[in-house]
C-alpha cells in the first residue's frame, strides 16, 4: 500500500500563508496556483500508471487529507519509483490478513 502526498492542503489555510510574505495581496493567489498546476500533473502521472492495471485489481481509499493506493506490486513500485507516492509503513488499522488479501 502506497499513499499520495499532494502539496495542497487546505485551501484558506494555503493562502493565508501565502498572505504572509508578498508586497501586494494578489501576489499570494500565484503560488496555490502553480501549487495546483503541479497537483494536476501528479494526478494525472498517477492515473496514466494505473490505468495499465485491471481496475480490480486496484484499491483507492481516499479522505480528507490522505490518498492511499494499493494494487499489484508493480504499480505501487512504480508509483513510488517515480516519486508519485510513498511506502505507507504502517497498514493503516488494517489486519494482517486484510493486507495480504489486498495484495493479491
């Protein structure tokens, strides 16, 4: 099981920072903005990967501020090579047997 890292967060609390440090205040929607260009890209990075692979055989559990993938061992090596997500260490409160059932 992998999990994708966007570098959006939270829309107000993105901007605010951005608010922080910039001479004129339209200057701090510039920066979510590229943020965003960039998220747009690692999404559609992600999803070209994995539209390769049976869509059984993947799984995509998704909430407020965590995306996780799981799937055949070569996607998630891939995605990870590539940078597009991490090796979740943990299994997230699942069991053994459910990790391994979502593997296969």
């Amino acid at each position: 099981m992998v999990e994708i890292h966007l570098g959006y967060f939270k829309q107000g609390d993105d901007l605010n920072h951005c608010l922080q440090d910039v001479a004129h205040k339209s200057e701090a929607f510039y920066k979510p903005a590229s943020l965003l260009k960039d998220c747009v890209a690692h999404l559609h990075d992600v999803g070209v990967i994995m539209r390769r692979y049976k869509e059984d055989s993947i799984t995509v559990e998704a909430d407020t501020h965590c995306i996780t993938v799981d799937g055949p061992e070569n996607m998630l090596k891939e995605l990870v090579d590539k940078k597009l997500a991490v090796e979740m260490e943990c299994g997230c409160g699942k069991s053994d047997e459910e990790q391994r059932r979502l593997r296969s």
